[in-house]
C-alpha cells in the first residue's frame, strides 16, 4: 500500500512542479513578448500560439550547441503557419530581425533563444491538452 501512496505523491508532486514552471513560463514569455517588440508584429499575446511552430535563424536551437551563433546568418524570430485550404500550405513570417549573428549581443541572444523555447515550452501543454480533450469525447 506504501509503494502505491508513494507513486501518487511522487506523480502529484511532479504535476505540481510541471504546472508552476508552465505558469513561470508564461509570465517570463510574455515579458519577452514586450522586451523583443514581438508586439509590433502580433498585436495580442493570446494570438502567438495561433502559429504552428516557431523557428529561429542564425542561432542554434540544438540541445548539443544551443545558442551557438551561425555565422554570416542573420538573426530572425520565423512563426509558421499552416493552412490546408491554401496552395502554399506553409507561411514564414518574420516576427522579429535582429541584424547580423555575429553582431548580435549575449543578452540579447539569450533572450531570444528563450523567447522560442519559452513559445514551444508553452505550446507543447497546449497541444497535449488538445489531445487529451480529444481523447476523452471518444469516451
């Protein structure tokens, strides 16, 4: 009875951990929203996960060199939207240029690469929530 007591604790405490990051996240995302002037391209905060994904040139998003800077690239916040309607099925949009990757300050490269992790972080739960709603009207 102890072992299964102690599962339960362990998943609720992790549960808890996952909800108060995602909550930090958000915040801290939307004060990067404001910081990299992603404003000026997305009027509304909420309209940010309408995107598909995020991408991000002239910075490595790898987890093996994240943040190395590619050379000769330009730095350059790309939303991708999917319509299945269209022709093109996929759109690039710029949503921030930050001039060339070797030029580029460290704290402002930080930021932008959290600025599209903290995006994906948070799109992530959206989608699984999708799903898990998805799954439960088929109950």
């Amino acid at each position: 009875m102890s072992s299964a007591l102690d599962r339960l604790k362990h998943l609720t405490a992790r549960m808890t951990s996952y909800e108060l990051s995602r909550k930090e996240n958000v915040k801290a995302l939307e004060a990067l929203y404001d910081k990299l002037l992603i404003s000026d391209k997305v009027a509304a905060f909420e309209d940010l996960f309408a995107f598909k994904a995020m991408n991000l040139s002239g910075i490595s998003l790898n987890s093996e060199s994240l943040g190395a800077i590619k050379e000769k690239k330009y730095v350059q916040i790309i939303a991708i939207t999917y319509d299945s309607t269209s022709k093109v099925k996929n759109k690039n949009s710029s949503l921030g240029y930050f001039g060339r990757s070797e030029k580029i300050d460290a704290a402002l490269k930080n930021e932008i690469v959290a600025f599209v992790l903290r995006w994906r972080f948070e799109k992530s739960f959206m989608t699984l929530e999708h799903y898990h709603d998805m799954i439960n009207t088929l109950k």
